[in-house]
C-alpha cells in the first residue's frame, strides 16, 4: 500500500466483533491491492477496537466516544480517509476477490462517475441479489433495484442506475468536496439516497458494477422489519423529498407521494405498526428546522428537471412494493438461519 492510496474503505462498526473477522479478511483477498482501511467504531462495548487492533493492525481505527450512527459514522471515515475514491462497505458483508477491482473499473470509465453501485447478494444465497444499487420512483419510494432476483440477471456491463446502496458504495471524491457527504440527521438508512440525489442533482453520474459482489447478512444491524427501521424509513423518506425534490417535481409528483403516503399509513393502520405514523411525525417537526439545507442543497443543481424526471422510474404499486419487502424480509430471515 501507498502513502496517498488509490481507495480508502470505510466501514462503520457497532458491537459486531463476530462480523469483523470476515469482512477484513475478504479485503485482504482482493485482486486489487492499493486501498486502505479505516475502521470507524459507534462506541462498542464488545471490545471490537481492541481486537481489530490486535488481529488486524493494518487498520486505521477511529473510535467515537458515542453511537454516530452510519451516516455521521461515514462522516468521520471520509474525513479521514485520503484516497481519490471512499469505498464504503458494511461491516456485515463479504467482499468477492474482484470487488474492489469492478468498482474501478467502472469509476475511471468517465470522470463524470461520482459513484459506482456495487451488487449486494444474501449472504447464504449468494445466487440471490439483494441490491444493485438505487431504483428511486415518482412516488418518492427508495427500493433497491433487483432485489430478488437471480444473479444470473445482472448486466454483463455497466450500466446506469440512481445511486449506490450505501452497503457496497464508491464514491468520488471530487464529487463529495462539492456536494457534501452524509447528512447526520438520517443517523441510520437512507443517508445513501440523500446523497445520491445530491450528486444527480450537481450532474454526476452513478453505474452499476455488476462484478462487483458482497455478500451481506441482510439488516443484521438493525433487524429487517424492527420498529426501530419501520421508524427510521417512515422518517427518511420525507427528510429525503424536502431535501432533495426540486419544486417542478413536487409539482408534478405530489399527488403520487401523497397516494403512497396514505397507503402505507393505512397498512400502518391495519397491521398496528405505529412506528409508520410515529416516523412520518417526526418527520414533520424537523422539516421547519431543515429549510435552510434545503436551500443549500436545491443551489447544487446544474441538471434540467426533465433530465432529473428521466432518473426516476414509474411506482410500483403500492401493494406490489409490499409483496416485493415481504420477499425480501422472508429472504433476509433465510440468509440468519
């Protein structure tokens, strides 16, 4: 490794100690080899430091003094990190032998790529994918694209998609000195989306790397489908739109965000997940105290709204999104088995 390596990876760590072991091991067999890594650890109390420094002390640890979630967590990575390319990378994941290398790859095909998506697979249906990247709708809905399918379905090449899953990310760092890294008020999920709308928005590119390959033990940090994600994501979604969605599209798309709205509040209703009701509340009350992000953030674009229009895909239908979770939540709780 270099002084100045090509790429620092970053990986954010809360009492996973028993995750540790394989994540760093997979980048110690990686096909590319000047990269660094930085451990950035939210408070453990399971002595995951002191065993990343004793088994692997190659690895620059940054330790906070508390839990900073996984965006401010990133934050503290990339401040560190003096790579031109931040790859972030879950502490739950695996990484193939050529992860790092299809990442590249990708990257360095236009100086116009701020990020590269790389493929997460369940861990233990590595046949399966869980992520290729970002598929962001017209009704605000944030999924991962080809969730559930088959491996064999993955392109043969690069091709374009809104952002990269945060689990399995490469991100310029051009693009982060102008547009920002991760906003700390998403503390946990969707963080990835916001920042990937802020690159679209400032006219960088995103592909996706389809051999680039993790394997991810689904939500072990948090739970699929634990009222603390159920909260977080009702929360998210709205901090995303205010943030990000220029006025022409909220013209255009607010009757679809509100539909989808009031479907998963009647869902939330139905099935007494009132963690639905309680995130898109606290939504609410943050939105007055974000207006001035929102400013900063809507001054970054340099895109036509129709070119932005043409990045978002047609809604699934709301009980077809719920099916597609449901799928993913039954596959997710195969992989812990």
């Amino acid at each position: 490794m270099t002084d100045r390596p090509t790429c620092s990876v970053i990986i954010v760590n809360w009492n996973g100690r028993h995750l540790l072991g394989p994540c760093l091991q997979s980048l110690q067999q990686q096909t590319f080899a000047d990269f660094e890594i930085i451990l950035v650890d939210n408070a453990s109390s399971d002595g995951s430091p002191e065993w990343v420094a004793q088994h692997y002390p190659g690895v620059r640890l940054r330790v906070n003094e508390r839990n900073l979630g996984f965006a401010e967590g990133n934050n503290v990575g990339l401040a560190a990190a003096r790579g031109e390319f931040a790859v972030l990378l879950n502490n739950d994941t695996e990484a193939e032998p050529g992860f790092l290398a299809g990442l590249l790859e990708a990257a360095r095909a236009d100086e116009r790529i701020g990020m590269v998506a790389g493929v997460l697979v369940f861990a233990h249906r590595p046949d399966t994918i869980a992520s290729a990247g970002i598929r962001m709708q017209r009704d605000g809905v944030a999924l991962d694209e080809m969730a559930g399918r088959p491996r064999r379905e993955l392109p043969s090449e690069p091709r374009e998609v809104f952002g990269p899953s945060g689990g399995a990310a490469l991100y310029r760092r051009a693009m982060l000195e102008q547009v920002g890294a991760f906003e700390p008020a998403y503390f946990f999920y969707l963080e990835d989306v916001d920042l990937a709308w802020r690159g679209r928005l400032a006219g960088w590119r995103c592909q996706l790397a389809p051999s680039a390959v993790v394997r991810h033990v689904y939500s072990a940090s948090a739970g699929q489908g634990s009222p603390f994600k159920s909260f977080q994501l009702a929360r998210n979604r709205w901090l995303v739109l205010f943030l990000n969605l220029p006025a022409g599209l909220w013209l255009r798309y607010a009757p679809l965000i509100l539909a989808y709205d009031l479907a998963a509040c009647g869902y939330g209703l139905l099935a007494r997940d009132w963690e639905i009701w309680r995130g898109r509340g606290a939504a609410l009350r943050l939105l007055p105290a974000l207006r001035r992000r929102r400013r900063a953030v809507q001054q970054l674009r340099q895109v036509p709204l129709d070119a932005l229009r043409q990045l978002l895909a047609p809604p699934l239908a709301p009980w077809t999104t719920l099916r597609l979770r449901r799928q993913i939540s039954r596959l997710a709780q195969a992989t812990e088995t």
